[in-house]
C-alpha cells in the first residue's frame, strides 16, 4: 500500500512540473497581435480608423508578399497603417522606421 501511495504521490507531482514547463498554446506576443481571443486588435481604434492605408503587396522590411508566412502583422504608425509579413520583422522596422515608411509613402505615390 505504501508503494501505491509513493507511485501516485510521484505521478501527481510529474504532472504539476509538465504543467508549469510546457509552453502556452498561444503566446503573449500572439494575444497581443489579436490573432486569438479577440486580442487588442479585434475592433480598430479611432487612429487606426483614420490611418492611411499601406498599399504594398510585399513587407517593406523583408520583401516577402505579404501572407505568405501567415496573417501580416498590421499597425498604425504616425496615421499610416504598416503592414509587415511577421513579428520578426516589427522587430527590424522599430529599429529604424522611418528607413521603412519612406518605402511604404513611395506606394502611396505610385
């Protein structure tokens, strides 16, 4: 009886450490994108509302077609909408904006 007991204590407590190591199916990054959830990005702010639209067909950053790599990432910069084929690429654009707007009103030009 002891030896059950010790068994199920440990079974008990392997389960406890997998559900604190195991990553979330959805990450904070994700959430905070609105691509889950109904995230902060579900229903446009009053900026975003009147933001230009970003008329390229590819990521301004990268070059890839926008889609190819899952939904774009999509914000509002300065009343321009930006629109970037991953979060790695946020990371690239808010080192240097402005090097990517100039890309993205040139577009617009067009």
């Amino acid at each position: 009886m002891k030896k059950t007991n010790l068994y199920i204590l440990l079974a008990v407590g392997a389960l406890g450490v997998m559900a604190f190591t195991t990553k979330p199916t959805t990450t904070a990054a994700e959430c905070a994108m609105g691509s889950c959830c109904g995230g902060p990005t579900a229903a446009p702010m009053a900026d975003e509302a009147k933001a230009k639209p970003d008329l390229l067909t590819t990521c301004p950053v990268s070059g890839d077609k926008l889609g190819e790599m899952g939904k774009p990432v999509v914000f509002t910069y300065k009343d321009q909408e930006v629109k970037l084929c991953c979060p790695g690429c946020k990371k690239d654009f808010d080192k240097n904006p402005e090097k990517y707007m100039a890309l993205i009103r040139a577009a617009d030009k067009k």
